[in-house]
C-alpha cells in the first residue's frame, strides 16, 4: 500500500515525529514512503531537452517524477543492491535512493503535486542506468579530451545491450558540441585488427581488449552474449577475426594471449555464480546483471515464486520414497555445489562424500542428468573414483563446482584414492600437475558425488572415513513410463523449479550450518561401515571375555580365519583396525603380561585388577 509522510512546510525533509498516511491530500508538503523494493534514480544534470531526449530514446516507461532540478525515475531496486551515487553508463552522474539511504522522496510541495508520467509502474532497472567506473561525460567539447574519452567509454560499455545506440546519445546529448558524423563513426567504430607480419604480440594485446578475454586456470575465457565462457570455439573465433591468415600465426597469437595473461585469483570467499538474472555471491542471491569475470553461468532464471512442477515432484517422491527428510537432504546434497567459499565449506558437516546406490533403472543417471542442468555447463567433472591416484585427472576438477562420477566399479578402493577422496572432500589444499606442467597447490571445493550399484570397499575404516562418506539409497524403481520424461524433467519451467527447491535447500545449509538428518540414510551408511569393516561382525560374534586374557597376534589369526570362511582369501583387515574395534566395541585395551619370561600383549579389561 502507498503510504506518504508529512515533511516540514517548503522543505524535501520531515521531521522525527512526522505524520504517515495513505492519502497525500492529509498533507500540503510530503514525500513518498519508499518501500524495500524501491529504487529511484535521481537525475538533475539533465536540462529539460536532454531529459525529454533520454525518456525518448530510451522508450522509458516506469514511473517518473518531474522535480525542479529533473527527474527522479522510479525502478524496481535489484536484491542486494548498496548503491548511492556513480557515473552511470550514459555518461553523466546520478543518485540512487533506496530504503537504505531515504526514508522518503518528495513528491509534494506547497500544496502542489508534482507531475508524475507512468504512476505506479515499476520497471527492472537497466544496465545504462547502472554505475560505470570512470569520470563524468557531462558537457565535454572539443579540445577537453572528448573524442579520446568517448573512444575509451566504448570498451567501458562494449558488454551492454545497444552499446552504440548509448554512444550516439552521449555524443548528441551529453557532449556540450557532439561530434561530426564521420568522426563519431571513427571513434565507435569496431577495432580492426591489423594482422601485420610477425605482429602477434602486438594483435594479441588488441583481441585480449577486444574480446575481453580472461584466463582462470590455465584456460582463456572471452565475454560473450553478456557473459563469460570457455568457448570450445575459441580457435575459430579468433581466426574469424584474423581472416586471412595462416593457422600458424593464429596460433601463435593464442600462445601470445596465454603467456601474457596471468590466472585470474580467486576471490577469499569464492567465485559468483550467474545466473540469467543474478548472481550467487557468498550464498547470498543479488539481482543485478553483474559484468565482473567469473567462471560460473548456469542458464537459468532464478523465480523464487516458480510454481510447483508436478513431474518434478513425482520425480524426487520416487527417489526418495516419499521421505520428507530425505526428500529434504537431497535438495541439500544439490545445493552443497553452489558454496564456492572454502572456509565455509570446511565446516565439518559439509566435509562429505555421497554415494547414490542402487541397481539399473532406479533413476540415479536422470538425477545426474538434472545436476548437470543445475550446476551448469563446464561447471562440473566427471572423474571416478578409480582415476582418484591419478594427480592430472584430478586437476579437472579445479574451479569445478560439482564432481559427477557415475557407475562406479566394484573394486576396493586403495590408499591413495581414499587419501585423495578425504583431502577433496576436507577441501583441503592438494597438490596436483596438468598434463606435461608442474604440480601446484590448489584447494577444490566441487562437491563430491557418485553413483554406483555396489558398496564398495575401501582399505579405509578410520573414523575421517566413516564422517565422510554418505550412502544414499536409491531401490525405488520410478514409476514414469513416458518417452518424453527426461524432457519434461527438464523443461525450462522445470527447471525453475529445481532451482527454487535447491535455492530453498541452500537457505538451510546456511542457517542451520548443517545438512538435514534422515534416519534411513544414516541407516544405509552404518550399514555400509559394518559391511566395509569385517572387524564388527566378528568382534560382535564374541564376548569380551573371549578376548580378556589373550594375545592380540592369537585373537587376529582367529580373525584372519573367519574373515577368509566368510569372505574369501585377501580379505581381512590390519591388525590396528581389529585392536581399535575391539576397544571400542568393549572398552578393552592392550597392556603388557609376563608369559615364560617373555614379554606379551594381551587384552585387558581396564575396570578389573590385573594379576601378576
């Protein structure tokens, strides 16, 4: 609801007591009630012709409110937005009023409402209203440096929507004298670049500029179609744009480009992720269509509002079978992938590795096929953990937001896998090598996941394994039988959906700064640790008393026994792993005895006195 505040008689402020009222007629002097979602843009540079140019031109047709310095253009405020004032892409400066700066803007005086065009429309607000470093454009002529900064303003807004149609105004409205046809079509003109013979290092300075080109590791990102990716067309972009030449030199001009750019630092609190209408900083959304470099785009529109999808639902029922709990943590396990910050992450609730298991058929590859959506092309790796000894595969992962390995192999897992497996999955920094490069030391912080139709064993069994690893089952077989399944699973009304659902989940991770608790697959990965630790079922079968008094080599040769009847030869475990079971399970421990004047160890019962 509009709601107006009395301001002082002739004055654009109120006082510490002033009265609030939906009607502006209680008032002779007020100013409108800004509201969170407000945004004003407050424009007084402008004369009268300017202001009617910039209106025209720009097709404005949110609110506007004539002042009697200019006008005071009504916007919907993008989330997260702390701007105040700035040089705005068109060149001259502008004030931003918000509910963190005004409490209210004036709309009346001396009894006399201002004009208002459009009321009550509120529009996004657009990038050539948005801040652009730099100093202002506002009455340049000619020798006051205007031509070369107009050549300058060029590259500062070559990323924005009609960058031209913005120069042109510039040059006719916000110069005092614009420039002449020709020169402006020289000044904004599109950068040729001259190829010239042994020019490389010269031609790659100019494409860096020109394409704005970035390099994060070890791979060169150019901005296009307003944002930044490794074009797997890179090659043949930069040969379209050096038409003529041989490959030779073009390759030469990419080597230029890669040796002189450095590896763009990741940020202490990890990198945006942008999203077609935001981006994700630090876990926090932020409506604003950002232009600074980051290696995360997922194509889709965040709708916090996206209505319910019911393929989507039915979908996360079957897997789940129905579990609120579980329904709950899977959303979590998605939305883990979407905390690029290092120390958060760290948190030990956060330090896990999640299993997806069951047979064919169940739905494990479609969830896969969905997180691949969510997290966004070149935003995930598909290394298995077979390849986890192997320190080149592993570099694909750097800069990953997810790792997706699927069908995992039933083969037990080796120290050097399960050390790489809890170094990653700790996000603590690793060293690794790309291929025919030295090593360096890196921190990832891709979520770990994998699918596979066994539990599969590993060497091992201390407890950093055990707080580590989630199993989560997947038995239910889903009871779509519709062709187009996948599609409609992933359609894009679909997808806002999944994004809403994960955007919620990531909410939770947040807060509570820990993943959900569901009791079956806690259940399912208690039984995977027994299943994983044959000690337990043995140390199970006996009493205390079967152990109090004998030997530790005696009790693990009676291990080794039971474990190669029960599960086959080259199967048992280390003597350290059976020892620290059988203390736990009984509270027993290792203490020294005297046996024919020799020393032995022996299991004791700590709560009873020992003889000599």
């Amino acid at each position: 609801m509009t709601n107006y505040m009395e301001f002082k008689p002739n004055e654009k402020y109120a006082s510490k007591l002033a009265d609030t009222s939906p009607f502006h007629e209680a008032f002779q002097d007020c100013g409108y009630v800004l509201t969170d979602e407000d945004l004003i843009v407050d424009i007084d540079c402008l004369d009268e012709k300017q202001i009617e140019a910039f209106i025209r031109v720009f097709d404005i047709k949110t609110q506007i409110v004539h002042t009697n310095r200019g006008i005071h253009v009504y916007y919907k405020k993008p989330s997260g937005f702390k701007g105040s004032t700035g040089v705005c892409a068109l060149g001259f400066p502008v004030e931003y009023k918000h509910i963190k700066n005004t409490q209210a803007i004036t709309i009346k005086q001396n009894g006399k409402m201002r004009k208002i065009d459009n009321e009550g429309k509120r529009e996004p607000l657009p990038n050539f209203l948005k801040v652009v470093k730099g100093e202002s454009l506002i009455g340049l002529d000619e020798g006051e440096g205007r031509n070369q900064k107009l050549h300058a303003w060029k590259f500062k807004i070559a990323s924005l929507n009609d960058s031209k149609k913005i120069l042109r105004f510039i040059n006719s409205q916000v110069f005092a004298n614009p420039l002449e046809e020709s020169e402006f079509q020289t000044v904004t003109r599109e950068e040729e670049i001259l190829a010239e013979k042994n020019g490389e290092p010269e031609v790659a300075k100019q494409l860096i500029r020109k394409l704005k080109v970035k390099k994060y590791c070890e791979v060169l990102y150019l901005y296009q179609d307003g944002k930044y990716t490794a074009n797997t067309e890179f090659r043949t972009i930069v040969a379209e744009q050096l038409e003529g030449q041989k490959t030779r030199y073009i390759d030469e001009v990419i080597k230029q480009m890669e040796y002189r750019l450095f590896n763009e630092p990741e940020p202490p609190k990890g990198w945006d992720i942008r999203f077609k209408n935001g981006i994700l900083r630090n876990g926090e959304w932020i409506e604003v269509d950002s232009t600074e470099f980051t290696p995360h785009y997922i194509d889709i529109d965040l709708d916090e509002e996206a209505e319910p999808v019911k393929v989507v639902d039915n979908f996360i029922n079957d897997l789940t079978e129905g579990d609120e709990d579980y329904r709950k943590l899977l959303l979590e396990i998605i939305a883990l992938s979407y905390i690029t910050n290092p120390s958060f992450k760290r948190n030990r609730n956060f330090q896990k590795v999640f299993f997806f298991m069951g047979d064919g058929g169940n739905g494990k590859g479609v969830l896969f096929n969905v997180i691949k959506k969510l997290v966004g092309i070149g935003n995930y790796s598909p290394v298995k953990l077979n390849r986890f000894d192997d320190e080149r595969y592993l570099y694909s992962m750097k800069g990953m937001l997810a790792n997706l390995g699927d069908d995992i192999e039933n083969k037990p897992l080796n120290n050097e896998i399960m050390s790489n497996l809890k170094n990653l999955s700790g996000y603590d920094e690793i060293q690794l090598r790309k291929l025919y490069a030295q090593p360096v030391d890196v921190v990832v912080t891709a979520t770990q996941m994998f699918t596979t139709n066994h539990l599969l064993k590993s060497f091992e069994k201390g407890e950093a394994w055990k707080r580590r690893a989630v199993w989560c089952p997947v038995f239910h077989k889903p009871k779509e039988n519709d062709p187009h399944f996948q599609e409609k699973l992933m359609s894009e009304q679909a997808l806002q959906y999944w994004l809403r659902l994960v955007m919620e989940a990531l909410d939770r991770l947040i807060t509570n700064g820990d993943m959900t608790k569901c009791e079956r697959v806690e259940a399912y990965t208690q039984e995977y640790h027994e299943e994983n630790n044959t000690c337990l079922t043995f140390v199970r079968d006996h009493e205390p008393d079967d152990f109090i008094g004998k030997r530790t080599p005696e009790i693990y040769d009676q291990y080794v026994i039971w474990v190669e009847e029960n599960y086959g030869e080259g199967t048992a475990i280390g003597k350290k792993t059976l020892q620290e079971t059988i203390e736990k399970l009984y509270g027993l421990k290792v203490g020294r005895t005297t046996v024919n004047n020799k020393t032995a160890r022996i299991y004791v019962d700590n709560n009873k006195p020992r003889s000599a």
